[in-house]
C-alpha cells in the first residue's frame, strides 16, 4: 500500500525546490529515457531533496524509486501528446507565478530568491516551463486513464477481506467538528488608540528607523512578524482583504500608507518592490483589543442561536451560513478540516482551548459560547459543535467504510496504471543507466531497456 501512495503521490509532486541552485552540486549525466526525452541525475537527485522538504516517507531505495516516477511521467507525457492532449498556457504561467511567489514568501525577498538561485526571476519562471508542461500533461494523460476507475463495495468487502487479520490499521480516536464564529465590535475609542499607535509608528519609519525592525518590534500578525512584515501579493488574487489589497497596490515603491482598517485590525503598509501584477510589501499589524462588554454582547447573540439550534428550528450548515462571521466557515461548512481535507480530525491537531471544551461533550451536543482566538490571534467568540467521536479502534467496514475504500480505489487505480505500461512499455524506446540495474521494481523497464 505504501508503494501505491507514494507512486501516485509523486506523479502528481510540484516543483517546491530551486533546481537551478541544486544543480550546482551535481554533476550532470543522462540516466534514463523514454522516447526522446531525457532523464537526468539531477533530476532525480531534485526529486528526492523535495520530497525530503515536504516530509514524504521515503522509500527504502528512493533512486530506484523516484527513477520509476520519473519513466512514468515521460511515457505518460508521450502518451498526451499522441493523443492529442492539450494545455493552458496561462495556467502553466499562474502556476509558475504563484510557485515563484512562494518562494519568495519563503526567502523574505526577489533580492534574496535570485542570490540564492543565482539566476533572475525571469530566467527562473523560464527554467520551470518544461517541468510544469510535463506535469500537467503527465496528471491530464493519467486522469483520462483513470476516469472511468470506480469501486463497487462488493470490491471494498474484497479488498479488506484479503488484508491479514494481523495487518489491520489501528485508528486512533477521530473527531468532527463544527463551530460558529462571531467577532466581537471593539470600542470606537480603542480603534482609535490603534490607529494612533501605528500612526506614531508610521512617524518612526519615515525618519528613518527600518521598517522590518519596527514590524517585528510591533506587529500582532503573528505569521510574518519574523520576516519583518513581508506579504507577496498578486493582483489576481482574490483572498486578501480589498481595503489592505487596494491600498498596498495604489502605492509606490518605498511610500508608507495612512493607517487601514481590514477585517483583520488596522494595518501601515510599505510597498519594497513592484514587478507586473506582483507586489512584495511589508506591514504592521494592530488588531485593537475587545472589552468585557463587547464580549458579553457576542456570547448573547451566539446563546441565541445555540438555542435555535437545541430546539431544532435552525440546522447547523444553516446557522453557520447566516451568522459565522469566519470566511472559512463558508466554504466548510463550519466543519473544521483535517490535512487530509476530510471533516475527520484528531485531537493532536486542535486548539488547546477547543480541546478543553470538547473534553467532556457528547456527540450532537453545542458548547456554550466561549471567547478564543482565531488562526490569526484575533478576538473572537463562538459555539463548540460537536458531530462525532470515534474510539480506538482496529479497522472494521462498518465504522470505516470511506477510508477503506479510497484504499481499495487506490490500489485499483494503481493496478489499472501498471496493466497500462505493461501493454506499451515495449512501444516505447527505453535507456537505463546500468547503475540502476538493481532496483527490482524497474524490472520491466530494465527488460524494454536491454531489448533497445
């Protein structure tokens, strides 16, 4: 099952590494091929270096491994285009932009990505169009292969039937969970107080104390207060609060903004650089603090609607919809997800104070209003949901019946894939470095190899 995982998981990897800064450490040579193209050293050794960033498991001979990943994507890409898939240019170059701007995130500037890659941002969204292309016609080739996979619960019985008793995953207990969110009004004269913080901070920065210094000094979001306040915006992106994004891209290179006010408190917003639709900005955060009173008020409108819900005349996706004021809560329904996106969570991955409340409440029940903070650290006040709680337990169908078949369905899937490339594995034209001649997974691979 692990080698089921991990093939597809690293059919569909993204590109989370600096190649060009890689490939200065290693000495370059053609390993492999598949028709005409061409499989590097470097390539897998990338491969591998990214998988070890993202945390993946590797496997016990990852070369061999990844090797198997590579030739899989080239023959997929062969196939693509022999059929005539087709891309979208302008989603490839989104695609390079937002990775491109990740990295930046991650590196604090453009300055610093490009001394570190040792190659400008142009040349970088160049050396990424190849790899991107043959990802995305590699995961098109796959999904048409795949399209018409689906598993019956007669094969869902078949499948956990023929796992040994002794080899049962155990499950540790599960949770679902929703909540409702409201966000306490603070005092007029508290914002006020705020803005006038960051007005005296705004005075500090134009007389020639570093931005950066004064946004770690100050800053209340919590996310960027060690880079110095960095954000890297698009004007294409949708998820920034319109007040902090129209005013960041109104400014000029070096200009301080007047105090703003998002959903989020009040912000001073420096503009570093401008590239395009890219802007690196810097910010400083003040989220103004909520009294007693303003608390009080949110827990009785919430106390409200918690007794709507124990009587029934509201359902909870209802509730969620017309009084969460979280943005998340929209999209999941008030359900809080899992990495896995499902609405199953264990209890390692809660806030502390949602553990505390959950601790002694049975499934279906509401929790009192109680006051938190959100993911951002801001104030907030709301309704503990608690759907269901699943004990320790071994797998069984009957309690895990959704995990056990998307096991089956990946097992099934991975077994169509292999039927598909041992059927046109000898059309293609196969090199393999003979140092990979060990590695047993590639043994049909080796043999179309040898034919050649």
């Amino acid at each position: 099952m692990k080698k089921i995982i991990f093939i597809l998981a690293t059919i569909l990897i993204t590109v989370t590494q600096l190649s060009a800064q890689a490939k200065k450490f290693v000495v370059d040579q053609i390993v492999g091929k598949v028709g005409d193209r061409i499989i590097l050293k470097s390539d897998i050794s990338n491969a591998i270096e990214d998988a070890r960033r993202q945390g993946m498991e590797l496997p016990e001979n990852p070369n061999c491994a990844f090797m198997e990943s590579e030739l899989v994507k080239k023959a997929l890409v062969l196939q693509a285009e022999k059929d005539s898939i087709t891309i979208d240019e302008e989603e490839i170059e989104a695609k390079i932009d937002m990775q491109i701007r990740s990295f930046i995130q991650n590196y604090g500037s453009r300055e610093a990505l490009e001394d570190i890659a040792g190659r400008s941002i142009d040349q970088l969204k160049e050396d990424f169009k190849r790899p991107f292309k043959e990802r995305e016609l590699a995961n098109k080739m796959r999904e048409k292969i795949l399209e018409t996979i689906k598993i019956s619960p007669i094969e869902v019985k078949a499948y956990f039937d023929g796992i040994p008793k002794d080899s049962l995953p155990y499950y540790e207990s599960e949770l679902e969970i929703g909540k409702i969110v409201v966000y306490p009004k603070p005092d007029r004269e508290v914002e006020s107080y705020a803005a006038k913080e960051l007005n005296d901070i705004k005075k500090q920065a134009e007389s020639g104390k570093p931005f950066e210094r004064l946004a770690s000094l100050y800053s209340e979001d919590k996310g960027t207060e060690q880079q110095g306040g960095v954000l890297n915006l698009n004007r294409n992106d949708k998820q920034w609060d319109p007040a902090f994004f129209q005013t960041a891209f109104k400014l000029k290179e070096g200009q301080i903004s007047n105090v703003v006010k998002s959903k989020f408190g009040f912000h001073i917003i420096k503009v570093i650089s401008k590239n395009g639709d890219d802007i690196a900005v810097r910010h400083i955060l003040k989220i103004p603090m909520v009294t007693d009173d303003e608390v009080k008020e949110s827990i009785e409108k919430l106390d409200s609607v918690r007794s709507k819900l124990i009587a029934g005349t509201i359902q909870f996706g209802e509730a969620v919809s017309k009084y969460s004021e979280d943005d998340d809560d929209k999209f999941s329904g008030g359900m809080v997800l899992g990495p896995d996106g499902s609405s199953y969570v264990t209890i390692d991955q809660l806030d502390k104070n949602m553990i505390a409340v959950i601790k002694d409440m049975k499934p279906g029940q509401y929790s009192q209003p109680l006051k938190m903070k959100d993911n951002n650290g801001k104030d907030c006040v709301a309704i503990i949901y608690l759907r269901n709680r699943t004990n320790p337990h071994v797998a069984n169908l009957k309690d895990d019946y959704n995990k056990i078949s998307q096991h089956a369905l990946a097992e099934k899937k991975q077994n169509t894939l292999t039927k598909w490339f041992a059927e046109r594995i000898n059309t293609y034209y196969i090199f393999l470095d003979p140092s990979y001649s060990g590695c047993d997974d590639l043994g049909p691979w080796l043999k179309a190899s040898v034919k050649n």
